[in-house]
C-alpha cells in the first residue's frame, strides 16, 4: 500500500512548520550543536513513509545515505506534496527543511524558488560533509524533476 493522499496532506513540513520557523529558530540557536540538534528534531517530524514505496523507482542516487522519495500532485489545489525519508537522522533533518521549503506549492512556484539561498542563509553547506551536501543536492534535483514534468 503506498502513501494515501491524506498521509501527502497531513504532513506539517512545509504548512503548519513553515521555512520562517526554521529561519528564526537557526537566527535564535548560538552554535551548531544546537542546531544540529534542531535538523535532527525537525527529521522527527518526517511522516511516516510507507515501506512498499522503499523501490529503486523511489530512490534518490546521489546520497550518501539510502533515500526514498515519492510525492502526489493535487489536481484540486495545483500543488505537489512530497513525502521522503532516509536511514540516516541527519539526513531525516536536512530532507525536513527542504520539505519546509518546497512542500505543498505549485509546480511552478517549487521550481522558481531559491533553494540554494536559503541553504546559504542556513550556512548549511559549511556545516554538513560534501557528501551530505551532494545527497541534498540530489534531493532537490529529483522534486525539481518532478515539479517540471507536473507543471507541463
């Protein structure tokens, strides 16, 4: 059984945690300890990702961890829902503050937003191994993918 159309919609990354929680939040943490410790608990968020969708089809090459991800066009709204997950936590961290950046709009607004500015505000890719910069990356690139062939 895949992910319901509920499971796309009830995901708060992206609605009820919003890119302005993340941006105070890494604005009110001192150090990257505690922010490291942020990315994680926003990880915890993740909904759960239903095991029959951990398919190569699924799979985001580039990661240094395993990464799954699917998403859900709603044709009601226009707006494209993603749902992604990982074996590693840090990686559950950083998936959550791409989902905060670009779940939940329009095909066309994912696509023109400035991703790679807010992981600098973040000051994310000084902070994480090129590997797990790579595998963000990656992330990206599939939903951008993604987003321009819903948007067609």
């Amino acid at each position: 059984m895949t992910a319901s159309k509920e499971q796309f919609l009830e995901n708060p990354l992206g609605t009820k945690t919003t890119l302005e929680d993340v941006l105070d939040a890494f604005e009110f943490l001192d150090d990257w300890e505690e922010r490291y410790a942020y990315i994680v608990d926003l990880g915890k968020q993740l909904p759960a990702f239903p095991d029959d969708a951990r398919i190569e089809e699924n799979y985001v090459h580039g990661c240094q961890s395993q990464v799954w991800l699917i998403h859900h066009y709603d044709e009601d709204s226009g707006k494209l829902f993603l749902l992604i997950d990982s074996d590693a936590i840090i990686v559950r961290g950083l998936a959550a503050i791409i989902l905060v950046a670009l779940n939940g709009k329009t095909p066309r607004d994912l696509l023109a937003t400035d991703i790679d500015e807010l992981f600098e505000q973040l000051d994310l890719f000084r902070h994480i191994s090129p590997t797990r910069g790579n595998g963000l990356r990656a992330m990206v690139g599939k939903i951008r993918d993604i987003a321009a062939t819903e948007a067609v």
